[in-house]
C-alpha cells in the first residue's frame, strides 16, 4: 500500500509539473492591465497559411495577422472596399486589363528570426508579387489559385513550367518598390474584390523559405496582430505594437447612428487601431460548451447563437428579438448570411440528368421540377434553421445587390398536387420512378435532412425504399463523391468570397463542371454565352439585367432545389464595442474592436 | 543481467507485433480511411489541382514504398509534418502529450485508488448491505454515458447556470493554483466514471483472494481483519491490479481523453488524434498507432518485470 501510495504521489507531481510546464509560454494571461478580448469560432481553423485561407476561421486570423491590398469597409452595407496596404483604389487602364496599385510606405513585417537581425523589414511591391506567385507553386498547396487561373498572363504557365520564382511573369510585376502592375488576359471586374482575400495576403520570402510547411503556425505578417500561440483550441493574438497609425474615419467606414449607434463603435472614431491589447480565440465546435463559456461572464465575450438555443435566448424571431434579461447583458446582431443552401441535380447523371434518348431528357426534367415543387423550404427552415433564414428562388442570394425581388416564388413553394401532375404528364408511375441516392456527410443533423426529404418525396408520390441515403465519413469523402459525379444530387452550401452575383453564377458555368464548382454539371450554350458577357463587364444595371436572365435560366430549367440563406445571430457582451460580421469583412473588424472595461 | 537478457530478448519479440500493427493500420488508413486531398483543393478544382495535390502528399506513391518510409519514420522517430495543420507531428505531440497527461494523471490515480479502497471495503462486507451499495453505486457510475457526465459536471461546475466555480475551458495554467482550477473538473468526471469500472473488477479480484487458504489460516490465527486485509489480500492481489493499470497506461500518454479534451477545450494528444481520425491525417495517425504500438511492447516488459518484483514466485525466463 506504502508502495501504491507513493507511486501515486510522484505521479501526480509530475502531472503539475507538466501542467505548469505546458503552459509557461502562455504570457501575459493573468495581466489585469491588458485588455483582452475573447472570441470565439465554430470550428478550429486548420491553417494560417494565407495561400491555404480557405475557411472563415483561417481568414479571420489571417487577415488580422498578414496585410491585403484592399479590405472591406468596417460598417457599409452593402459592402465597400477601401485601400488596405495600398495607398488608394487601383488604376485601371481604359481597356481594363492593366491595373496599377501603389503600396503604402513604411509598413514593416513584425520582427521576427527569419529576418536579418530579427527585425521585420519593409513590405514591397516585390512581397505581393511572389505572394500571387506562391498560389501557382503546386508546393504551397494553395486552395487560392482558382481566383486567379487563366486570368493573369503568363501566371498559370509560370506554374506549369516549374513555378521558378527567378523568372518573371509578364502579367504580374513590381514596377518599383511600392508598385504593382497587373495584365489580365480579359477584363475581370471582381479583381480588387479578390486582392482582400486572406488569399491575396503579403508573406515574407524569407519565412515561407526558413518556416516552409510550418508557415501555417507561424505567421510573419504585417497585420495589426501578432499570432502568439496557436493550437487546436485556441488561438491567441497580441497586439503588433509597429502596426501603422491609421486614425479611424467612421464616416468614411458607413457609421449610421440609426443602425450601429447602439454598439458604441462611435467611441473609436478618430482613434489609430488596434485597440484590445489581446484577442484569444476559442475554438469550440459544441454549441452547448460555447454557450456555457459565453454566458459565464468572464470567459468568452462573442459567440453565434445557434439555433438549438433560439427559444432560449429570443423572446421574437419576427423581428428577431432577445429576450429581456439576454437583452440587458448582450449586444445582438442578426443578418442574412452572404451564402445559402441549395440541392443540385447533377445532371451529368442520366437517371434524372441528360439523355441520349430526347423523350427520356424531358421526362428527367419533369422529374426534377417535380421534385423541386416537392421540396418544402419552410418545413426546411422551421426544422433546422430556427425559422429564420430567408428562402427565395434561384441562385443570386439576397444578401447582394443583385438579388431579382421580382423572380417568381413558385420554384420554393411547395406545391405537392403541382409536382404529382408534372410525374404524370411525364409518364412517370412509382414503378418507373428511378431511385434517388441522397449523399451526406454523417451526422445525425445530415440523417434527419435525408429524412424529411424522404417525406417530402413520398408525399409526392415517390417510393419510400427508391430514396435511399448515401453516408460519407468527411465532407471531404462526400467532395469526392461530388467532384467524381457519383451521387444524383449535390446537398451543400456555398459562401461567397465577394459579395458579387458573378461569384454564385459561375456554380453553373459549363467549363466548371466536375471536378469544377458546376457540380450539377450545368451545361447550356447560352447560359455560358451570358456568363462570358457578363463576367468582363462592369456592375451596372446591364450586367445586372445579364445576371438576373442567367438566374431565371437555372429555375426554367429546374436545375437545383434552391436555396435558403441562413441567417446568422451573433452576440456579444456589452462591455465590448464591436459591430462583427462574420463573412465578407470576415477579420477586416477585429482590430476594431474595443472594451468599455 | 538476468533482466537485462530478458527486456533485450522481449524487445525483440515485440518487433512482430510492431510490424503487424503498424502494417494492418497502414492499410486501413490506406485504403479505408477518408481521402483528405479533396480538403486541400479549392472550392473550383481542375483535374490538374487534384493531381498535383495528391503528388504533393505523397498519395500517389505505390503503397510499399510508403509503408517502408512509415517503418523509416518510427525507427527515426520523424514522422514528418501534419497534413492538415503543416506543423511537425512531433513537436505536435511534444506539445500536446504532456498536456493530456497532466489532465488524465489525476483521474487516473484517483480512480484507482478509491476503486482499491471501495473494493477492500466491499470485499470485506461480501455479500452483505455495503457491499451491495458499493456494487449499485458502480453499476450507477458505469451506466451514465461519459458525456453525459462531462457535460453535467461542467454545468453544475463551471456554469452560471450551476455553482460557476471552474473554468469550462481551456488550458490557462501559470502555476498550481491554476492547474487546479483546470484539472478538478475533468478530474471528477474521469473518476467518476472510472470508479465503477475499478471497483468491480478490483473487488472480484480481491473476493477470489480472500477465499484462499492462507487468508483462512491467516484468519484462524487470530490476524486483526486489518491486517488481512492489507498484507494477506491486498499484496497477493497486486499482479492482475498491476496489468490493469500498466495496459491502460500508452492508451493514456498517447490518445488521452477525447471527450474531455474537446468538451474542456484542452489542447492535448486526444483531440488531435480524433481530428487526425476524421481527415485521415496519416503523418498524425502514424505516429500516434506507432508510438501506442511501442509503448504497449516496452509496457509488456516493464509488466513481466513488476511481476517478478511483486511477486517472487515469478522467473524472467
């Protein structure tokens, strides 16, 4: 026992040592001075690589840790860009294809060993380059480069023949020091919009030489914050004390007293940012164990309210509406998100896509407005979205300016004795039905959807054993499936990268078919015709007129059951002044944010 | 010398095993496991980006000549960088290791211990009220889903919902007090439910010694209960109590507690294995089943050793 006794003494020593050990890098934790804002994601981000920021979560530390040329004003809706690293909006050439952008001067890196002396150098013109270069250098790994194939000359050749950083590329160049000279090989008016992406961020040479993979932990960038530790729960970020003083101009930024004056972000008008000292972020996929943490009171400041919580936390979903005693400790916002959900048909498969056989074509196509006059969105949205996301039909989302309010409803609204009159005109009798494979990552959320839609089919007259579920591990497994064209509908969700229409229409332009984003395989001559006019041209009402003929061509053709966007509640405490927007300014408005206390 | 020549001849016979576990998870992560390339593609993939994505992985390689790099990367202990995160999997797991050993060593002792101590107190009242409680009480603690308990303890624990006493998350720890505050919860959740586990089987052990002869001679001899107990029971018990907790010891030092982990926001080896699971993040995997593989031959060794310690009856041979 004596023995037993003493083992269990000296383990548990070790346990504190190592507890205490574990953790000594963690400094500055206990300071009360500091002021320390806690954050929290839904998800753990997997990367800090810019070329590798294809999540919100990597976005949001990469765009707080690393420079754009451009951002997204704080406040304006609908969203603006403004100059980031640059010293003003490019300058185009009168045909569209060379844009210039001169860099600010005098921002440094963060110091840091990779450097000489171990103190950041100055960002230049020669940093950006390389950085879009990177994106075609099949050793980053880059989910970026896609922003940029076949639209910067001579890019995706440098790739293809080695991506040698010593030779030049002809359409992407540092004219001097702080200025950058693009060629595109055709107009492409979403280029700035692509340059404020954590994609587009400029990374030091000398890191991604001396850091190589492990670039995605240890950031060296020019950002207002400093990634300090970063794991799989958390990450945490000090404040770069170098960062550029750029006094804010709230005006300039949106500020309408009417819609932000309740958060209190009128308090840093005029004040340089960054202005919190820390920002530790959470990462915490269980909804239950976010909110726990959240509503303590001294552990996490910010957290999205899920939708299993709605009747806890609001008293109205319309308007949305926090309960009172939510409403006296938390600040809320709640906004359609800049993506949805939608089903496509793939219609590269020929039980309910295109046909050899013409009268089979058009029986499939019955088959497939059928089923959308089946769908029920409202069942959909009362049963996993909290009723409060927002249907509407086609594909151009509502939270941009493109958004047709004047495109029939019919498309997502239900109508079952409609649907069953479409199968019998088409022939089709629940012996010659095709069986329907429904592919979802697996979950138990996922297996619940496959269940209602059963319903919604059989409420149309479909077989219950022909709509049969498909379970894949990861969403990776089932983006395979996707990308390989194995399963007769597509169930996903799409966020936009810019908030422009052009960014969603491309999901059925005919070239992106599988492995493409056109995982319907969408493949119409003269949807693709509008698409190559529209994408060249200027936002303006002819390309909007152009966009909204392209949506009513996805719906005429019964192309997808679409879509619902979701819409997103967040709260904070009210001793932070912060208006968040987890998207399209994604981290832009972190070093916004402040403490009363 | 004797015990030298004996931990020398069962390392040895420990690399069949070695090589038979580390081939059969090979092949099943090979094979069987998710296809993590279409997590690094881009949300418009080409053909090409695919392809180069899989070379630049290595996915593409014929499957032996990978296994031998996987036999390569033990023997060195270089198990080269995550493919999810980029960062070297040791310093991943030099980081996380001791983490989720310095939150699962206390629950783990404590579990043990008052499992021996509930189990001697059962044993001794066999069959009558205490021992009957005892035995309800564990059935209790074994029934109630671990999560379950860990999300029940957080909220009576660590939420303003509940006393509000702990942290519920994370791994803040600049010295003891703050090791403390962390590790109480998720130290009463593991003992709770490690308790009844321990305490059955520590009692049908220690039941099965007191029915031996030389406890009843012990007995008839007029030795307090006590003593009994604790030299004549306890002592001779120690082999199947000692296997126990060796074996459970590399599934402590290298997969730690998931739920725990994820539940407590705790940075440790646990969670990055279940992550590693889920995207099939072989270097991870690799060196996770690898290093479990070693740890349980070295355990097996440190265990006949122990034996022979415990008991002298026991050779290495």
């Amino acid at each position: 026992m004596r023995l037993i006794g003493t083992i269990a003494g000296i383990a548990l020593l070790v346990a504190i040592a190592f507890g205490t050990y574990s953790c000594s890098s963690d400094t500055g934790q206990g300071d009360p001075d500091l002021k320390v804002y806690r954050h929290s994601f839904d998800e753990a981000p997997r990367s800090l690589d810019p070329a590798r920021a294809a999540t919100v979560y990597s976005n949001f530390i990469v765009l707080n840790t690393y420079d754009t040329l451009y951002a997204y004003k704080y406040l304006a809706r609908p969203y603006e860009l403004k100059p980031n690293l640059a010293d003003g909006m490019p300058a185009f050439s009168d045909d569209g294809l060379t844009l210039t952008v001169r860099l600010k001067r005098g921002v440094h890196y963060i110091d840091d060993p990779v450097f000489e002396g171990g103190k950041g150098r100055e960002v230049t013109a020669h940093d950006f380059v390389y950085s879009l270069k990177r994106h075609f250098d099949p050793r980053s790994l880059s989910q970026g480069a896609w922003f940029w194939q076949g639209r910067i000359v001579g890019l995706d050749a440098w790739g293809e023949a080695g991506a040698d950083y010593a030779q030049e590329v002809e359409g992407l160049r540092a004219l001097d020091s702080h200025t950058v000279q693009i060629t595109l090989t055709r107009p492409y008016p979403q280029i700035t919009h692509t340059l404020a992406q954590g994609f587009a961020a400029l990374v030091p040479r000398e890191a991604v030489d001396e850091y190589g993979r492990e670039l995605s932990v240890r950031p060296v960038g020019s950002g207002p914050f400093i990634v300090e530790d970063f794991d799989s729960t958390r990450a945490v970020l000090r404040r770069n004390p170098d960062y550029r003083s750029e006094p804010v101009d709230l005006a300039y930024e949106g500020y309408d007293e009417a819609v932000h004056g309740f958060s209190g972000v009128k308090a840093i008008d005029g004040r340089s940012p960054p202005f919190v000292d820390r920002i530790e972020i959470d990462f915490i996929s269980d909804d239950s164990s976010r909110m726990t943490s959240f509503t303590k009171g001294d552990e996490l400041h910010y957290a999205r309210l899920p939708s299993a919580f709605y009747d806890n936390y609001l008293k109205s979903k319309a308007p949305i509406a926090l309960s009172d005693d939510n409403a006296s400790k938390y600040h809320m916002l709640a906004g359609v998100e800049p993506g949805f959900v939608f089903h496509q048909f793939n219609l590269d498969d020929p039980i309910l896509g295109y046909h050899d056989d013409p009268a089979r074509e058009a029986a499939n196509k019955a088959l497939r407005c059928a089923i959308i006059q089946g769908f029920d969105w409202e069942a959909r949205n009362n049963g996993f979205y909290g009723g409060v996301a927002v249907v509407f039909p086609g594909t151009i989302p509502p939270v941009v300016p493109e958004f047709d309010e004047t495109l029939s409803r019919d498309s997502v609204t239900r109508d079952v004795n409609a649907a069953k009159a479409l199968l019998a005109q088409a022939g089709w009798t629940p012996e010659t039905l095709p069986e329907l494979t429904y592919g979802v990552p697996s979950s138990v959320r996922q297996t619940q959807m496959f269940e209602q839609f059963r319903g919604f089919m059989q409420d149309i007259g479909y077989p219950r054993d022909k709509i049969v579920i498909k379970q894949y591990a990861t969403f990776g497994d089932i983006s395979k499936a996707w990308k390989q064209s194995q399963l007769p509908i597509v169930n996903k969700a799409w966020s936009l990268d810019f908030p422009d229409a052009e960014n969603t229409l491309q999901l059925y332009y005919g070239p992106n078919g599988s492995p493409g984003s056109n995982d319907a395989n969408y493949k119409n001559p003269g949807y693709d015709a509008l698409y190559e006019r529209a994408a060249v041209m200027q936002p303006g009402p002819e390309r909007t007129a152009l966009y909204q003929q392209m949506n009513r061509m996805i719906v005429d053709d019964c192309v997808a059951m679409t879509g619902l966007s979701r819409t997103i509640i967040l709260l904070w405490h009210k001793n932070v002044i912060a208006f968040p927007d987890r998207n399209i300014v994604g981290g832009f408005w972190a070093k916004y944010v402040d403490l009363t206390d | 010398m004797e015990t030298l020549r004996y931990t020398l001849r069962k390392l040895l016979g420990g690399v069949p095993l070695i090589l038979g576990v580390t081939f059969l998870s090979f092949l099943l992560m090979v094979y069987f496991g998710p296809d993590i390339t279409y997590e690094f593609t881009s949300k418009n993939p080409t053909a090409q980006e695919i392809a180069s994505v899989r070379a630049e992985l290595g996915l593409d390689r014929p499957f032996l000549v990978r296994y031998a790099d996987y036999l390569r990367e033990i023997v060195t202990l270089d198990f080269g960088h995550s493919f999810a995160s980029g960062e070297r999997v040791t310093r991943i797991l030099a980081r996380t290791i001791p983490i989720s050993l310095a939150v699962i060593i206390p629950g783990f002792i404590l579990g043990n211990l008052l499992g021996l101590v509930f189990a001697l107190i059962a044993a001794n009242h066999r069959s009558g009220w205490i021992d009957k409680a005892i035995m309800a009480a564990s059935v209790v603690g074994m029934s109630i889903s671990f999560l379950i308990v860990v999300i029940v303890f957080q909220i009576v624990f660590c939420s303003s919902y509940g006393l509000n006493l702990f942290p519920s998350r994370g791994w803040q720890v600049d010295g003891p007090g703050d090791y403390l505050m962390h590790v109480t919860v998720p130290t009463m959740a593991t003992v709770f439910v490690a308790l009844g586990y321990n305490t059955r089987f520590y009692r049908a052990v220690l039941v099965e010694e007191l029915t031996r002869d030389h406890v009843r001679t012990a007995r008839a001899f007029g030795t307090p209960p006590s003593q009994v107990l604790y030299k004549h029971v306890l002592k001779n018990s120690l082999i199947p109590i000692v296997t126990r907790i060796m074996f459970s010891i590399p599934l402590i030092v290298i997969s730690g507690s998931l739920i725990i982990e994820s539940y407590f926001g705790i940075p440790g080896v646990g969670k990055i294995t279940f992550d590693a699971i889920k995207v099939n993040d072989q270097p991870i995997l690799k060196a996770v089943v690898g290093l479990t593989a070693l740890l349980f031959v070295l355990t097996l060794i440190v265990t006949d050793v122990l034996y022979s310690v415990f008991d002298p009856r026991v050779k290495l041979k």
